[in-house]
C-alpha cells in the first residue's frame, strides 16, 4: 500500500509511489520560525514519486537561510505547507513534510540535522545520528538512496 497524505482541509490529497529516501528532523533556527514550532520532519523523496490524488497546490517561493530561496507547495484553502524543494536539488528532490502523511509513523527520522541550534528541552534520542549542523550524504544514506538521487538529479 502506499502511503497517503493531505492538507489539513483535503483540498490537496497525494500518495506516495516510493518511500522517502531519508528523513531529516530539522532543528535549524529558520525551520523553527518557518513552521511555528521546535523542528521539522522532512522526507526527502523524489517529486516524480509525489502522486497527486485531489487538489493542485499552490507555488510560493520563499526565503531560505542558504539565501538561495525555496519553493513550497502548500494548499491555496488551509495554506499547509506540503513539501518544498530547495535550489540544490531543483524541482527533481521534494522534502516533504512528514507531518502531512495520513500516518506519519511511516517515515521517522534518519539523522536530526542542525542541532546546534534545537531547543534546549528538545531531547535527542538514542541510536539515530544527530549533526550540529549538516553532513554529506555518503557518510549517512544507504547506497540505494544515493542512487536515486543521483538518478533523479541526473535525469531531465
């Protein structure tokens, strides 16, 4: 089965035709005032496995901290962020926002990222990396998810 998700208000409802190549729990400074909260789950995944199933989102481009902009996809009704892609990855990498799927179990976080700057009463867990700021990806991903990757910012 694969997994579902939607806006808040399921003006926008999508499925998911492969699982997130890997989930990053954010806890960078701008992620916290960008989603009103301590972190954001992101799984990264590749946009063409993002099916959608109702709705069109709407396309705003933003801001980043990298001071190279991202482009969200977020209901025009309820306004929910869906996912977003950043310049890095061009519109080939979605990091979708976790929180959106209909079961969000499914992706739990792989490597907590930008921890210098999480909040003091957020508590790391055992047993999933945590880097205070980035990393690169061969020294976390498994070998398949380097592989799409790598054929998803190859194809055009």
């Amino acid at each position: 089965m694969n997994p579902t998700g939607s806006c808040i208000c399921g003006a926008v409802a999508y499925h998911l035709t492969a699982k997130p190549l890997f989930v990053h729990c954010c806890h960078c400074t701008w992620c916290q005032r960008e989603t009103g909260s301590a972190f954001v789950l992101n799984g990264l995944i590749e946009t063409r496995h993002i099916a959608l199933d109702q709705g069109v989102p709407l396309v705003r481009d933003v801001p980043s901290a990298s001071g190279n902009g991202q482009t969200m996809k977020e209901c025009a009704e309820c306004g929910v962020v869906l996912w977003s892609h950043y310049s890095s990855a061009r519109e080939k990498i979605a990091f979708l926002r976790v929180g959106t799927l209909d079961n969000p179990n499914l992706a739990p976080p792989d490597i907590h990222v930008f921890t210098a700057t999480r909040q003091d009463w957020v508590l790391l867990p055992d047993g999933v990396p945590s880097v205070a700021e980035f990393y690169d990806y061969p020294d976390y991903w498994r070998p398949d998810a380097l592989a799409r990757r790598a054929a998803a910012l190859r194809d055009d």
